[in-house]
C-alpha cells in the first residue's frame, strides 16, 4: 500500500514538472536604437559647402567616420522592436578638404517590410470529428506613442549637440547641455566649470563619437540615453559605455546626470 502511494505521487511530481518545463512563457525583448538619428528638420539645415564643424553642429559626430578616410561619414540609424529590425536609414557625406561636397541620402527612414507567411487551407472538416478550438491569436505590442518617438528625436538631438560642442571644443555650448545647479558628486558647479574649462581647452584637438546610441523616454520630462562613448585628442583617448539622465526645462533638454560603467 504505502509503494503504489509512492508511485502515485512519483507520477504527480513527474506530470507538473513537464507541465511547468512546457514553454508558455517568451522572454520580452527591449526597442534598441543604434547610430545617429537624423531628422527633416536636421536634414533642411546641411548644406553643400559646410564645413566639417558646421555638419557636426547639424547632425552631430558620425557613427562610422575613419580618420585614415576623413572625407567621407556615415550617419546610420537602425531600430530594432522585438528582435526585428524595424527602421533604418543612411546618410552618407562626402567632403573635399574642409567643405561638404556631395550627399548621398536616401531620405526620409524607410519602414522594414516585414515577411507575410501565407497560411495553409484548412480541409473541410468530417461530420463526426469533434470540433477542436483555435489558438488564441498573439497580439504584437501597440506602436511607441508619437509624442515619445518626437521627445526621443528632441533628445537625441540635444545629445548630439553636447557632443559636437564638446568635440569644436565650444566650452560654453558645452556646459549650456548641462542643468544649471548640475554639479557632479563631491564637487561644486564653480570647481566643476573649471576642471572642464582647463581639460576642453588644454588638447589641440578633441573628438568625441558616440554609438550604440539607446534612449528611453519614461514621461514627459525625463529620458535616459546610453551610449558608447569614443574620445579622441592628440593628449589621451579612451573608449566607455556612459549613461545621462536627461530632464526637460522649457523647449530643451539639459544632461541633469551622467554616469560611467565600471
């Protein structure tokens, strides 16, 4: 008697192991954004003849640009929503000396067309087979609000522009991104002026590149952008994964903190 309980419970223990094994569950995949995103408005404002300052102050710093091959850049956007790429779109400028001369612009981000998998024809069902119930149709995730795709491209753009600031070595227009009280920790807003005066001043030249670029806008006036950071000059170089926490003051949005992964 007290085996066949054994085997009675052994069976159960079995059964809701293979049912919880089953896969009902599929992992949420975030929205990742990458590269520069270029808008009409940012578009209206390149010109030919434009110098290299000038397109950086426009577009910001190119996703792909070569020092070796300094007279073309890439400006690449890609959207990716559930492990599918979604948008895309390519700016390509092409530069002799120091003024802009041709670009090759597809225009506007094009939508990603998506496969359309035809589905087989049912046979007529048999007058005696039991009816069997459909599968419950999957519902795709409704499409971002258009207020937060529009405070997306506001922020990325306010992004751009502290990094090409910061690249023209525009001391003024760089700290003008940050919030007025911002201060990092462990320093005042005067030291901190004066640390980034000394070390934007001091190299001949400076180049930042951001890439990998993801921006998560959570209501009204906050956002989060995270970006891998490339910096050049002719003293040091390095490359990190940041993150600015960004809030909206007016029509602008101002770096409020930012911080490095370890």
């Amino acid at each position: 008697m007290i085996m066949r309980i054994k085997l009675v419970l052994l069976s159960m223990l079995l059964a809701s192991c293979s049912y919880l094994s089953s896969p009902v569950l599929s992992p949420y995949k975030m929205d990742i954004r990458q590269g520069n995103y270029v808008t009409a408005e940012m578009r209206e404002k390149l010109k030919l003849g434009m110098s290299k300052h000038q397109v950086r102050y426009v577009l910001g710093t190119p996703m792909i640009s070569d020092v070796f091959h300094g007279n073309r850049w890439d400006y690449i956007y890609m959207l990716e929503q559930g492990g599918e790429v979604v948008e895309k779109q390519r700016l390509t400028l092409y530069f002799e000396g120091d003024k802009l001369v041709r670009m090759d612009d597809p225009g506007q981000p094009g939508q990603v067309a998506q496969a359309i998998v035809p589905q087989p024809v049912a046979a007529p069902a048999v007058a005696s087979a039991p009816a069997v119930a459909a599968a419950p149709a999957v519902v795709a995730p409704p499409p971002p609000p258009v207020a937060k795709t529009a405070a997306a491209a506001d922020v990325l753009k306010s992004v751009q522009a502290w990094s090409a600031a910061w690249s023209a070595k525009d001391v003024r227009g760089y700290l003008s991104a940050y919030l007025p009280d911002y201060k990092p920790q462990g320093m005042s807003r005067e030291a901190w002026e004066k640390q980034r005066l000394e070390r934007i001043g001091k190299p001949k030249a400076i180049e930042v590149e951001l890439s990998e670029v993801a921006i998560d806008v959570r209501d009204d006036s906050h956002a989060s952008v995270s970006f891998v950071q490339r910096y050049r000059s002719d003293l040091y170089r390095d490359r990190t994964r940041k993150t600015l926490q960004l809030e909206k003051v007016g029509d602008a949005w101002l770096i409020a903190s930012e911080r490095v992964a370890k």
